[in-house]
C-alpha cells in the first residue's frame, strides 16, 4: 500500500528502494499494489478547472503532479496525480526487482505494516518554497495541512476556513477578506493590502520567530525567481536586492506585497494592488517603482 501524507513534492525514487530492500529482505519478490489517498478530503479540481498552475489537489503525488521535468511554474499535469504516482512506484519497484500484479488500486492503507517511509522536508522549507516559486500546489497543500492540524475537513473549504481561524489568532486585520483557497486563484478570493502588510510585519517580529519563513522565502528583486527580471529599470532599479517581495497575477490582476530596507536601516513592510488595469505590463512597472521608492524614506 502507497499511503500518501499530502506532500505533493513527493519524489519515489528513494522510497521504492527501501521498500524493494524491506520486501526482499522478507523473501518477497512479487506484489499487489494499492493506493491511499484518504490523508485528504475531496473535492480534488479546483473551482478554476483543469489548469496548467495547478494539479488536482490530492494527499498522493510526485513532484505535483507535473509531466515533464519542470520543478516549478506552470506545466501540464496528471489528471490524477495519485493514481499516476502509483504506477511509477510500481515501475520503480520493477527496477528493484519486485514485480506488482496488475495495476495498482485505491484503497486504504489503515492496519498495514510500514515497510519504509518518506519524511517531508520541514514546514518551514515548504513555505520558502512556496513563496520563492509561486508554488499553487504547495499553498493548497499547506492549507489542508493546517485544517488538518484543528481538525477541519482537509477540502478547499476546510482549509480557507483553517488560514482565517490562523490569522485571527495572530490579530491580523481581516476586514473585507474572503478565502476559499490556499492559493489565491479562485476569483472570489478577497484580501486588503493592509492584511498582506500587517503579516508581513508580524513575520519580521523578534516576537514571532515561527514565522520567519514568511520573510526567507520572498523572492529578491532582480536576483531570483518571480522578481528575477524586475526591479531592472531606471525607476525602480534602486529596489534591487533591497526589496524582497512575492507577487500575485491574475488576468486583470496584479499585486505586489513584501519588505524593503530604507538607508537607515529601517524595515518596512508593503502591499499594494491593481485591479482591471488596461496593461499589466505597466502595472507591474508601477508597482514595482512604488516598492523601489521605499527603499529611499527615510
């Protein structure tokens, strides 16, 4: 049995060698394979649909699900990422030299002995993996990890109902705001840029060292990932390397929120947003020019 435990940046490899290693040490060479994925409750597709941003969200995938060899940004995805997971465990177990009867088959895992284990990288590695890569699956993930942990159902729901119960325990401003995702790509989504600002600034707290992966994984203007081609103009080239910041795009929409440093030494924290701009080219250059001008308040 393949049990799943909602880390969606999963890879296999490892785990069907310990497996094939604990199975032949038992005298097994031939297997049946099943697969659970009840770690996470439905529905798995986002309201959105079939999308290249994000795969079907289920608590069984390897590297979220992608079908080629991209470790982030959009790709085309298994429509079901589980049950894809399974047959490449079982084409790996192969390579090991335990043959699996037939195709594998969804089941539940519950009572089984463990013959080997994949351990997540830890909480706080995912979330700066999330924010430096933009990762929708990952964010989803994460939310039906946190219902999960205030024992919420693991939905799309659940876990929009887990991140505003999160936030009001820290006494962030929520006036106005709607979840109904971990990632932010349903259009009902709803949230101030006070909210953004505000957490971002509980994040830099000596108060709060749990949340210091907030601010380690923004990217950094100029220099990686989503802001690696920003922040490179005369009018907001000053921002470089000094404002380090996650953005937010939708068709129509475009958003910026993060941190910078003034020539004092001062931290500031900022979010600001467009809606139903004509360009977003020149929204972004907005943006970005408001969150370089930071750089020189003193």
């Amino acid at each position: 049995m393949l049990v799943g435990g909602g880390d969606p940046t999963l890879e296999l490899d490892g785990l069907a060698a310990d497996t094939a290693k604990a199975l032949t040490a038992r005298g097994t060479t031939t297997v049946r394979l099943a697969y659970d994925t009840s770690y996470f409750d439905g529905p798995s597709l986002h309201p959105i649909g079939p999308n290249d941003n994000l795969a079907p969200v289920t608590a069984l995938m390897e590297r979220e699900g992608r079908l080629d060899d991209s470790t982030s940004g959009p790709a085309r995805r298994a429509d079901d990422p589980a049950a894809a997971a399974a047959d490449t465990f079982a084409d790996l177990l192969a390579k090991h030299g335990i043959a699996v009867e037939g195709r594998p088959e969804q089941g539940k895992g519950a009572g089984g002995a463990q013959l080997a284990v994949h351990a997540s990288a830890p909480l706080s590695d995912l979330v700066e993996r999330m924010l430096t890569n933009s990762d929708n699956d990952l964010a989803e993930a994460l939310a039906r990890q946190t219902a999960k942990a205030v024992g919420l159902p693991t939905t799309f729901a659940g876990g929009a109902q887990a991140i505003r119960s999160a936030l009001t325990r820290y006494a962030i401003p929520l006036t106005g705001a709607v979840f109904t995702d971990g990632s932010g790509l349903n259009r009902a989504d709803r949230l101030a840029p006070l909210t953004l600002a505000r957490l971002l600034a509980l994040a830099a707290s000596p108060s709060h060292p749990e949340l210091r992966p907030v601010l380690t994984g923004l990217p950094i203007a100029a220099f990686t990932r989503t802001l690696t081609s920003r922040f490179t103009t005369p009018g907001d080239d000053s921002g470089a390397g000094l404002v380090h910041a996650k953005t937010g795009t939708l068709t129509g929409t475009n958003t910026i929120a993060g941190t910078t440093v003034t020539p004092s030494g001062r931290l500031l924290t900022f979010a600001f947003m467009t809606q139903d701009a004509a360009d977003p080219t020149s929204a972004q250059s907005a943006l970005d020019a408001l969150a370089a001008a930071l750089t020189g308040v003193s």
